[in-house]
C-alpha cells in the first residue's frame, strides 16, 4: 500500500494534482483546502495517502494533514458514503464544523453540502457520533446539559488530535464568560486558542 510521497508537484486540476517521485508521476485527488495549500508550497511536498483498490483502477487520494486523512478514512467506514462522497465532504466543510455538527446532531449544517441529503445526514450522525466520542475515549454525557456541550467540544478535539490535557484546557477557556455556547462555537473558540499556542 502507498501511505505516503515525498516529491514536487509538476501540475495540479480540479481535485487533483500530479506529484513527481522518483520520475513517476502519481495523480493523487486530494480535498479543495489540501489542494490550495499544496498548490503554494515550493519545492518536495509530502503527501499523506490512501489507496483505493477497486475493478476499473486503482485509485491514490492525498492529504496534507493526518487528522484529515483520519477524517477521510472514518467517512468511508460509513454505510453508502464512498470515496467521492468523503472528498466532496471535506472540500466543502471544515473539519471542526463538520465534527461540530455530528456531535451536536445538527443535520442543517449537513445537509448545506451538495449530495448529503436528509437521510444522509441522519446516517452520518448515527454511525460517526459513537465513533467520534470512542476516539476520544470519553463517556456519554447527559443530553442538552451544559455538560453534553463540554463533552461534545473536548471530543471533537480529540478526534482533531488535539491532546486531552490541552483540549479540556481550550474548552474551559471558550466556556470561562459563562454563557450557555452552541458546541460549534465552543469549539470554535477552543481551536482559535489552541492555533495560537
């Protein structure tokens, strides 16, 4: 299997770019915000990848960070959402607003995606939610409490990578005002303070 490469990028096009290694060119389809960045990068690139294996090819998806390809890889663990579903998913969401919305069950935010539908949205809450909170290693907590809100934050931390320490210490300083925040803006305010350190 191709984990990784390390070469330059000779040409990128819509969703994808060509990553010289070694005098092979690999096409590698990568996320929209992946693409951006690697598009500015001078010189060797490393890319994080996944390979596909499927009857009519095989198929080489690349990302610049391991949370994203972690993301990538827990969405095709999800019933009917393939690999083009998973790469529409993360050009079109952020990690954060994505995971913010499945721990706190807001299918709107969801379904803002072109081709999540309602029912979608219900699957990919449902199967990825449990998921989410196992990585993180956390109890389930109270539903609508004050508590569910920290819970949910400090998770979708953890399942970005962040570590516990950190990511309860960022949460408790989003949540320091006292007001009663949505989880999305919690862990907003928690990524803004951990970004800074």
């Amino acid at each position: 299997m191709i984990a990784q490469l390390n070469g330059k990028v000779v040409r990128t096009g819509e969703g994808y770019v060509i990553v010289l290694v070694g005098g092979v060119g690999y096409h590698v389809a990568m996320p929209a915000p992946d693409l951006e960045e690697v598009s500015r990068q001078k010189g060797e690139v490393t890319i994080l990848t996944h390979l596909v294996v499927r009857e009519d090819g095989m198929f080489l998806y690349g990302f610049l960070h391991q949370s994203t390809l972690e993301m990538f890889r827990m969405l095709i663990g999800v019933n009917r959402v393939g690999p083009a579903l998973a790469m529409n998913i993360l050009s079109r969401i952020s990690i954060p607003d994505f995971t913010a919305a499945v721990l706190g069950d807001d299918e709107r935010v969801l379904t803002r995606v072109p081709g999540i539908g309602q029912k979608n949205a219900k699957r990919l809450i449902l199967e990825l939610k449990d998921r989410m909170q196992k990585k993180a290693g956390m109890p389930a907590a109270a539903p609508g409490s004050s508590q569910q809100v920290r819970h949910d934050a400090v998770s979708a931390l953890i399942a970005l990578g962040f570590g516990e320490r950190e990511s309860y210490a960022a949460v408790e300083n989003a949540l320091s005002g006292g007001r009663d925040l949505p989880v999305q803006s919690v862990i907003k305010a928690a990524l803004m303070q951990l970004k800074e350190r």
